[in-house]
C-alpha cells in the first residue's frame, strides 16, 4: 500500500511505540487515528501533534472491551473516511515468577488477576480488534488492508512473564493464521517482534534487570521507537508480506 493511501487506527497510540507510530504515520503522508485508555493522554498527543501542523484523531477505548471496541471501529472509520491500517499496539505487562519461595519461607505465587490483566489486554484485545476491523473491510466490500500486531522476543519464553510471553505467543500463531483466513478479503496479517525498546514500558522494569538484558543485545543498546517503526513502514509498503513475524531486537536471543 501507498502510505499517502493509508487511513490507520494505532491502538495504544498516546505512549511509546504507539505514539511514534501514530505521528511518523501522518508525517508519511497517512490518515491516523489512534486510541488509549486515559482521555488527557489521548488529548494531549492530539494537541502536541496538532503543534507540528499534524493531524491524528484521538479516541478514548479499552482494547479488552468488546463493545468499546466494536464502537471505535464504527467510529473511528466515520472519522475517517474507512480504515485500511489496524496496528495492534496497546500492551502492558505484570511481571511475575509462577511461584517464588519468599525470605520468610512462604511460597508466592503469580496471581490470576496479572495473568488475565495481560491476557485480555495483550490478546484478546488483537482477537477483539482484528475480528472487528476485518469484519468492517468485508462488509464495506474489501481490498488491500493491512493488521500490524505487536508482538515481542518474549513470545520464545522469558522468565518471569508466563502471562505476557503466552500473550504474545498466542499472537504470532494467530497472525500466520488471521494471515491464511483473512488473504482472501486482501487482508494482510503481519507481527513485529521488538526487543528492548526505549519506551515508558521498560521504565516497570527493575533498572539491574534491565541492564544485565542490554549486555546480551549483540547491538550493544536498546532499540528507539522509530526503528521499529521502520518495520511497520516496511509491512506497509510490501504488498507481497502477510502470516510472518519481523524480529526487531538488535540479534537479541532469549
Ligand atoms: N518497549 C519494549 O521494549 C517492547 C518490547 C517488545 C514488545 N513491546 C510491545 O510493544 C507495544 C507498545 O509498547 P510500548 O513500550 O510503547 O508501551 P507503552 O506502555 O509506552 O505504551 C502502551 C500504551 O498502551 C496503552 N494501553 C494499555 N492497555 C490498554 C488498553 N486496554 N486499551 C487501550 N490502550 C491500552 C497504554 O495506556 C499506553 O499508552 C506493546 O504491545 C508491548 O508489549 C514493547
């Protein structure tokens, strides 16, 4: 697709990569909506993009809610004039070992509200959003579209995260076969996996574990939103890319 053909919708749009995703697309010619949870946050890209003589759309929606989803679809496609760009990019993580034997003896366990937190954002959120946007391109008689879904090097097994790495893990199978169901309705499915990225979301993470990570990234330094936007540009421009997933991660491996 032609990025100036491009009409987009970035979830998690008012933070980290989403945020960069969402102003580097209207940079590149885009037409871009975007939504987040917190209605200041969402105002206050929409106000700091509209500075830079930008235009994005914000809307305030939980991903894990299906009919908060299936409202900004509808609405969110009024506004502009159809979407053929659905980026899955709100996420969060709840850290956590299975079960962790304490200083005082007591095994702690990973509670079942932070695994089904990340589950319902991380996964169900893409399920809700990729089953209503591509509902939306059939109903409106299809053509080329494109489903970016966020993924991470987690997806191999990353200690600590049983609810995110099966979150994300979850999603990259889920692409190669939203990929094989939706090609038929010229619909594209592709996941980008980063590594560590400089986003608020590492600042959750305890600085020595985060440090001892770095030192395992053959590039030697985290990677800037705007590189793994590179990626999102690239799924968007080669029409012949679908059902696969682009590691970002500076060659790191888990
Ligand atoms: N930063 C990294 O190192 C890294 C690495 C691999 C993958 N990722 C993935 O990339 C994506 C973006 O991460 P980031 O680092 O930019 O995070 P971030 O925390 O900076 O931004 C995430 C945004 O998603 C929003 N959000 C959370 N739950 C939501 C919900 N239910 N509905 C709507 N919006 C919601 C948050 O409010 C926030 O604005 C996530 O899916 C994350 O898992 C990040």
């Amino acid at each position: 697709m032609e990025l100036s053909q491009v009409r987009a919708l970035v979830t998690g749009g008012a933070s980290g990569m989403g945020r960069t995703f969402a102003r580097s697309l209207a940079r590149d010619g885009a037409a871009v909506a975007f939504c987040d949870l917190d209605a200041a946050a969402v105002e206050a890209v929409e106000a700091e993009a509209r500075a830079e003589g930008l235009e994005l759309r914000g809307f305030v929606a939980d991903v894990a809610d299906e009919a908060q989803v299936v409202r900004l679809v509808d609405e969110a496609w009024a506004a502009l004039g159809g979407l053929n760009l659905w980026i899955n990019n709100a996420g969060l993580f709840r850290d956590g070992l299975l079960v962790r034997k304490g200083r005082d003896g007591e095994v702690h366990r990973l509670s079942l509200a932070d695994w089904q937190r990340v589950i319902d954002v991380d996964l169900t959120g893409p399920f809700l959003c990729t089953r209503e946007f591509a509902a939306k391109r059939i109903e409106a008689g299809g053509g080329p579209a494109l489903v970016v879904n966020m993924a991470s090097i987690s997806r191999h097994g990353n200690q600590g995260q049983s609810n995110y790495s099966a979150a994300k893990a979850g999603l990259v199978a889920d692409t190669r076969l939203w990929a094989q169901e939706l090609a038929r309705y010229g619909v594209r499915v592709v996941a980008i996996a980063p590594g560590f990225v400089n986003t608020p979301i590492l600042a959750g993470m305890r600085e020595d574990v985060l440090q001892a990570a770095v030192k395992r990234v053959p590039l030697g330094r985290v990677g800037e939103p705007e590189e793994i936007y590179r990626a999102v540009r690239f799924a968007v421009e080669c029409d012949y890319l679908t059902g696969t997933c682009l590691d970002v991660d500076g060659g790191l491996r888990l």
